[in-house]
C-alpha cells in the first residue's frame, strides 16, 4: 500500500467516515472547502494528532496545517519528509 492509500485510510478511519472508501477521495482534490473533500477546522484538529500519533510528526500551527492538509498528495509529501517512525 502507497502512502497516499495509507492516509486515505487512516483518514476514513479517524474522522469516522463509514460511507467513504479511499477511492472516493481525490489525491489532488482540495481536502477543505466546498470545492474539496469538505472538512472543516475539527477535522483538521483530528489530522493533526494523526500525524502526530502514527508518524511522529508535530504540527504546532495550524496555518501550517492547513498548508499542509491540502491536498491527499501534499500531505503524504510532507508525511515522507518529515516523518519520525
């Protein structure tokens, strides 16, 4: 499984999207707003202590976050580079 596949899923799975299935998630589609995937400032709480909890990455801003929540590929980019385990 690629890193992007991995996220999908653990995304799903963190935010409890029970309908969604990894392939209905773009991974160049916007993961807020209304023209994206759709999630919201929680959401993004929920991502980060994500990141934090299975790649060791901590995000203390979230403008940084939200940078980095954009999109399905430009997470797993930053997960790649910055990733602790």
């Amino acid at each position: 499984m690629d890193l992007q596949e991995e996220l999908k899923n653990k995304i799903i799975e963190a935010l409890n999207l029970e309908e969604v299935k990894p392939g209905d998630i773009d991974n160049d589609a916007p993961l807020f707003g209304d023209e994206g995937f759709g999630l919201d400032s929680i959401d993004a709480l929920e991502l980060i202590v994500l990141l934090e909890k299975n790649y060791g990455i901590k995000i203390s801003d979230p403008k940084a976050g939200k940078e980095i929540f954009r999109s399905i590929n430009v997470m797993a980019d930053y997960v790649a580079r910055n990733r602790k385990k």
